[in-house]
C-alpha cells in the first residue's frame, strides 16, 4: 500500500507541475527502518538512506530521551499478552 501512495505522491510531484506546498504531507511511522540485513555500519545507514529518499522524507525522527519516552507513552496503546492464545500452541 505505502508503495501504491508514494507512487502517487512521486507522479504528481514530478509530472502534476504544482508547487511543493501544494503536495499532500505524508507521514509514515514505523518501529524499525531496519538496514536490509547490512552488518557494516556504513551499509546500513546507505540502506536506511536508500529508503528515506524512496519515500521522500525529509526528516528521521527517533524515541530517544526520558522526556520524549514518557510523551509517547501518553498517545501509544501497550500490547497486552492473551495468555489463552499462548496456551493454544
């Protein structure tokens, strides 16, 4: 889906001739960019890069401070373990 949406950002954006303002923001959240199975630090950050520019983005936003930590966890939903799913394995 998300390459279905970026598909359509990038045709407009390249071939709509409007204004970057006019553009739609696009915000994509994930736990893990992850780094495409890289070992080598400068592999993964090409990799994390490679996928930031497919998507566009302008801005990396991590989770890092205690101040930050305590904000996110007003607005984010725990998961709660079903202990009887657990037992059906």
């Amino acid at each position: 889906m998300y390459n279905e949406i970026m598909s359509r950002y990038i045709n407009i954006k390249l071939w709509g001739n409007v204004y970057s303002s006019q553009l739609p923001q696009i915000v994509g959240l994930t736990s893990s960019l992850g780094v495409g199975g890289r070992t080598e630090w400068d592999q993964g950050l090409n990799h994390m890069k490679k996928l930031m520019a497919n998507i566009d983005a302008k801005f990396l936003c991590t989770v890092k401070t205690p101040l930050t930590i305590v904000e996110l966890k007003k607005f984010v939903n725990p998961p709660v373990e079903d202990q009887t799913l657990l037992s059906r394995k």
